[in-house]
C-alpha cells in the first residue's frame, strides 16, 4: 500500500498535522509521502495562497472574518462553490502525480487537495481518500468533499458533520492527529526553576498583539518568566528583541515546541486546532488569546465550553486570566483534568491502527 499526505502550507497547523500522521505510519515501518498540495500545481499558486492568507490574517483578522462569514454564508446555499470550482482545475496535474507514484490512498488533513481528489473520485477514479478536520468545527465547504473516511476532533462533534451531510458511518473521532511520540519530551531547555514559565505562542505566522501582552505579563506580575515564540513574524521578533528584559527569552520558529510547553507553567496560545490539541495532549493549562475571527473562534469555544482552556479577547483579559490561572491550582488541575478526559493522546496511532486494518 502507497500513502499520500497531501496538505497545504496556510498556516502550519495543516502541515505538522500530516507531519504527525507520517511519523506515525513510519512508527510501523510503513512508508508514505508527505507532499504540500502546492507544490504538486506549481510555484505561483502556493505564492499566492499563502500571500492572500498573510493579508486576510494580519492586524486584527478582519478581512479574514468577513472571508470566513461570506464562505459559511455560501455553504448554506448549497451551490457549488468557487473555491471547489478553483480546486477541479488542478485535477489532471494531481492525477499525473498520483498515478506517477502509484499511490492506494490519500490522506488530506487539509479542504483544498481533498476537493481536488472529489473531483478525480467523480469522474469514476478509484481513489481512497481519508479527511482529517484540523479544527473544532466543520469549515465551510467540507461537505463538497466525497471522503471514504472522515477524522473528526472529538465524538461531541458528530451531529454537526451529520448536518454536513456526512454519514454517521464515516466518521472516526479519534481527535486531531497528533504522533505519539510528542508526549516523549526532552527537557533540556534549562529555563528558570524558581519562577512561574509562562509559554506565548502566536502560531507560524506570528499572529496577535503579543508585544503588549508581554509588556503587561512583565510589568504586572511578579516572579514569572516568560518565553514568547514569534514564528515566522521577523518584525516582532525584534520589537520583543528591543525590550531587553532579563524575564524575558524571544524565540522566532521553533522546531522543539513541544519541549517548550512540557517546561511552561501555562500556555497563552492562538486557538489554532492543531496547536491547542498539542497543548492538551501535553496536558498543560491553557489560556486562548485573541481568536482570529472565524474558524479560531468556534475552537476556543469548544475548548472553553469542556474545561479546557480560559479564553481571551483583549490585552486586559489576558493578564487577569493569567493572574488567575497561575495563583488557582485547583483550577490549573482541573483543565488538566478535562483535557485527558477529552483529547485523545493516541489519535495519529489509532488512525494508523485503522488504515491498517482497513486497506
């Protein structure tokens, strides 16, 4: 059996989604390709892609809510959509690339490469094709897709993809895929024992208001460390660079995250699927800062919703809920607590497990 991965660089959550499903399978000694969907189309398009996510994200995601909106609104239209529409025109390269390589089946932890092989599966092509959703919710548009399976984060989330127009049968809640390798940490970090570690992620692209998070964690409480993680975000890399506080360490993108959340007291994160799910699976308390619009939005809703992670929209209630968090151990333990109950430490394994069985 031949495996395809194919995912799309919009954002980092898709990618190191499907990076987990790989190490996974090579967990088994099973071989299979991980391949950004773009670079199967071509250089222009994935410049593109990532130049309107850029746009649509940066500042406070307006853009990005008004784009999400106008999608979740053409959903309920039951028309076909324009991006499925964008994606059918990739189908003859995609097609070449699987029958090149030879490849059983696909599995697509991102909407555009799954809409592509929708596509290839209706025009009578026997292609298997596996979804993953990287997100505590059904994005506008999944329901365009023809999946043979479908990985959902959690079984609380069923009804919705049913209304999708998913079948019951489908459906595998196994949680968003995270290897089981990522709960094996090296603790080699060697950051301060006698002060509090307070963890800031914005994600790989540096979204959020982080710099004045950072200036009131700093200013307003006591005995705390903080280690802010910039991703990909150069200009404020350099703005936290220039605060020179000695409470405070600036990475830029980080390929050991998971070290840094193992060492951290509590987390401030962006709400991205992935990157909440590695902090649960992690078991660390959580704040949620910021959601951009949209889909981030529906995620810390969920997370919030179980005893999962606090949530917050403002500077103002970042460095509350941060007080908060860090002075209450009950309620630091009892986040832990709802996390183990409901995120899945084994999802990329039991995934594996089940192509496994089934292919």
């Amino acid at each position: 059996m031949k495996i395809l991965i194919l995912s799309c660089s919009t954002g980092g959550g898709h990618n190191a989604c499907g990076h987990y499903i790989e190490k996974e399978f090579s967990e088994y000694n099973i071989k299979c390709d991980f391949v950004d969907y773009f670079d199967i189309l071509g250089p222009n398009a994935k410049r593109h892609s990532e130049k309107i996510y850029l746009n649509t994200t940066k500042g406070n995601g307006s853009l990005f809510k008004i784009a999400y909106k106008l999608g979740e609104a053409y959903s309920k239209t039951g028309i076909t959509s324009p991006v499925f529409g964008l994606n059918k025109l990739a189908k003859n390269k995609l097609y070449s690339y699987i029958q090149k390589y030879n490849y059983d089946l696909i599995i697509a932890p991102h909407l555009f490469p799954a809409m592509a092989v929708t596509t290839l599966k209706n025009d009578g092509k026997d292609i298997k094709l596996i979804n993953v959703a990287t997100d505590y919710h059904v994005i506008p548009f999944w329901e365009e897709t023809r999946p043979d399976y479908f990985v959902i984060p959690h079984s609380s989330l069923k009804q919705e993809f049913i209304e999708k127009g998913f079948k019951e049968e489908i459906l595998l809640d196994f949680g968003i895929p995270v290897s089981s390798s990522f709960s094996k940490v090296k603790n080699n970090l060697n950051l301060p024992t006698n002060k509090d570690i307070v963890l800031i992620t914005s994600g790989s692209m540096g979204f959020g208001k982080m710099k004045d998070m950072v200036k009131s964690l700093l200013n307003n409480i006591p005995n705390i460390y903080v280690v802010a993680i910039c991703g990909n975000n150069q200009t404020l890399y350099s703005a936290l660079k220039e605060l020179n506080n000695e409470n405070l360490m600036v990475k830029g993108y980080v390929d050991n995250i998971k070290e840094y959340i193992a060492t951290s007291t509590i987390v401030l994160t962006k709400p991205g699927g992935l990157t909440s799910t590695e902090v649960a699976t992690l078991r660390k308390p959580m704040i949620h800062i910021m959601p951009i619009p949209g889909v981030e939005n529906y995620n810390a809703r969920f997370f919030e919703e179980n005893g999962l992670s606090l949530v917050s929209n403002s500077v103002e209630e970042v460095l509350t809920n941060t007080n908060k968090l860090l002075k209450d151990t009950n309620l630091q333990n009892t986040i832990i607590e709802n996390q183990a109950k409901i995120i899945n430490k084994n999802s990329a394994n039991d995934l594996v497990k089940f192509v496994l069985n089934k292919f």
